[in-house]
C-alpha cells in the first residue's frame, strides 16, 4: 500500500484528498461531478493565492463550486483542467464542467462583440460600480471578462447608462437616416435627431414609419411645410418622433394639409404680384401676342400693339395664342417710349419652397 501511494505525485494526493473533502467525504468519482464552473479570476500588483486543490501559487485562478453543498473553490488552472479529464477518462454520462478553453472563448467571443475601445474609453470616466470596475480592470489585463455573466452585467451597464444622440445611432447611410434628416434639417433648435437616448432605449424605438416617405415628398417644400404646420398641440417633436403611433399620424396629418399650404402659398404670390403692380404700374402689361416680324432681323416674334405702343416678346419667352393675355414686365426699351421688350411671368413654385414665384418663361 505504501509503495503505491508513494508513486502518485504529491500533488494528485492532495488534489484528491482536498477535493472529496470540500465534497463531504464523497470518493472522488462521487465528488467530481458536483463541481461546477464560477469565474475566472485574478491576483494583482505581485499578490499571488495558493491553490485549494494542490497549494501552488497562482497568479491566475479559476473558482468553482459544489452544487451539493456550496462550497467555493479556488483552484489553479492546471487543477481545473486535471479535474476536467478526470470527468472525461471516468466517462461519466455528460459532463458538467466545459473545458477551461470553452469558456474562455465563449467569453471572448461576446467581449469582442459588446465591448469595443469607445466602451472602454467611455467606462474610464465613469463612476460605475465597484464589481464592474474590478471586471474592467481585468478586462484591460487579460482582454476578456472573467465570467459571462460580469461582461453581460458591464454591457447593461453600458447600455443603459451611456447617451447618444440619435443621429449618431441611425445608419446614416440607410434611407430611413436619410429621410429623417430631410425632414428635420430645418428644425433648428428642437431637432429631434439631437435627441439623446440611451442604447437600450435606441432598441426599443421603431422609426419604420420613415420607410414610407420618398425623397421626392419630404424634399418637397409644401410638405415640409404642412408637416410643420400639423405638430399635435402642446407636445414637442421630439416626443412625438420618439412615439411611432404618434409620428406616423403626424405624417398622415401633413400630407392631407399639403393642398391647403399649396393653394395659401398660391394665393400669397398673387396678391405679392398685384403689389408690386399698384407700386410700378408701368412695368406691368396684361397683353395677348400675335404672330410678327422682327424687321432688322427678319425673325419670327410675338407681339401686340396697345396705347400706342408696341410689345414685343423675349424670344427666350414661350407663348401659345390659346394662352390669351398673359402677364408681362417691361425689360427694356427697344425704342424709347414706342418699341418696348416684355418678358411672360409665370407663377411656379419657387426654390424657396414653400412659395411660389413669378418667373419669366
Ligand atoms: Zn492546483
């Protein structure tokens, strides 16, 4: 019996006589399957832990615990791994602790997902909890969490406690970004893409009714105009944009107000025009072209006699007899007070949006 103990290494003895004790006195292959995986842990600044299993100093650590009992381990990683192809070479039917490299890289693979360098940089300001700043100092010792469960509750963390604005959410390169930066630019101080909202807010909201919207109709001054027009009263843009309901029926509102801003906008020119007229009556003529000659040049032009003078048409100008009389502005005397150059104003609508203006065509 002596001769064979003396064979097994020191550090197998103790491991299995630590082991079935921290286990309630169970044989070890009784006892090794009641382990279960806890954290990955670490010592700092030249401080070391022993072992629990075989005494050796360690600097990186692993702890595990008894669902039987609940008693918690520190154990080296050599210890872990030893238990591990304990579990595996007994065969037993499944087994209850994944190797040290699966949760390593299960671990890894989230903190490479979640926890980027503006994540780290943002915690670094921040008067976050103390178990999250123990996970973050590891985290900048070793490049991952010790556990899943600290990386996801630093995620949290991150998600709803940090602020953007919602333009910097948005893909701005989607056509949802893009139709609601068209249809805010020109809130200038309650943009509601300057709103700030938490991550985990930003997923909660649906901005899908801006799908619907073409660039043509938000581009278009007279529904901008509307849209401005139809803000429910007493609430603010920014609380209607972060409630689709509401933000779909603003929509709905704006587009059955078009007409009326186009027709006010009409309206609005046309008294501009009579204006102008009354001031410089003049420079005004309502006059019907018919078919002449430019003598000098021997070209075809519109032109029309009245009072004693005579009008002749800008040839960069259109007319269309079945047009009648049109309206016309003096633009320069071809013959002083006898021979006088007009230009056709039509009204349409202008760059300005929403107004219409009087061009020449
Ligand atoms: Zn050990």
């Amino acid at each position: 019996m002596e001769k064979k103990e003396k064979k097994r290494h020191y550090k197998n003895v103790d491991f299995e006589a630590n082991l079935t004790t921290a286990s309630g006195g169970l044989p070890l292959t009784e006892a090794a399957p009641l382990w279960r995986f806890s954290h990955f842990g670490v010592e700092m600044d030249g401080d070391f832990k022993h072992c629990h299993l075989c005494h050796s100093r360690m600097k990186l650590w692993i702890a595990i615990w008894n669902t039987a009992n609940g008693v918690v381990l520190f154990i080296g990683h050599d210890c872990y791994d030893k238990l591990v192809s304990f579990l595996a070479t007994k065969k037993l039917e499944s087994l209850s602790l994944g190797s040290r490299k699966e949760y390593v890289s299960a671990i890894k693979k989230y903190c490479k997902q979640n926890i980027t360098e503006s994540f780290l940089a943002w915690f670094g300001e921040q008067e976050a909890p103390a178990e999250l700043k123990a996970t973050l100092a590891f985290i900048e010792k070793f490049g991952y969490a010790p556990t899943l469960e600290a990386a996801e509750a630093l995620v949290a963390y991150y998600k709803t406690t940090r602020r953007f604005k919602l333009d910097e959410l948005l893909d701005y390169t989607s056509h949802r970004a893009r139709m609601l930066s068209m249809l805010f630019r020109d809130f200038l101080a309650d943009n509601p893409l300057w709103q700030e909202v938490s991550l985990a807010e930003y997923e909660a909201l649906d901005f899908s009714f801006a799908d619907g919207l073409s660039g043509e109709e938000v581009g278009e001054g007279f529904f901008k105009e509307a849209f401005r027009k139809v803000l429910p009263a007493g609430t603010s843009a920014t609380s209607c944009f972060l409630n689709g309901e509401a933000m779909k029926s603003w929509i709905e509102n704006a587009r059955n107000v078009k007409s009326a801003v186009i027709e006010e906008a009409w309206k609005r020119a046309v008294v501009d025009l009579q204006q102008r007229i009354a001031s410089q009556q003049e420079s005004y003529r309502l006059l019907s072209f018919w078919r002449g000659r430019n003598p000098k040049h021997q070209t075809d032009q519109w032109e029309c006699r009245d009072g004693g003078r005579k009008y002749v048409l800008d040839s960069a100008c259109h007319y269309n007899p079945s047009e009648g009389p049109v309206f016309c502005r003096v633009t320069r005397e071809l013959v002083p007070d006898r021979v006088l150059l007009v230009s056709k104003l039509v009204l349409a609508p202008s760059m300005e949006s929403p107004r219409y203006m009087w061009v020449t065509r």
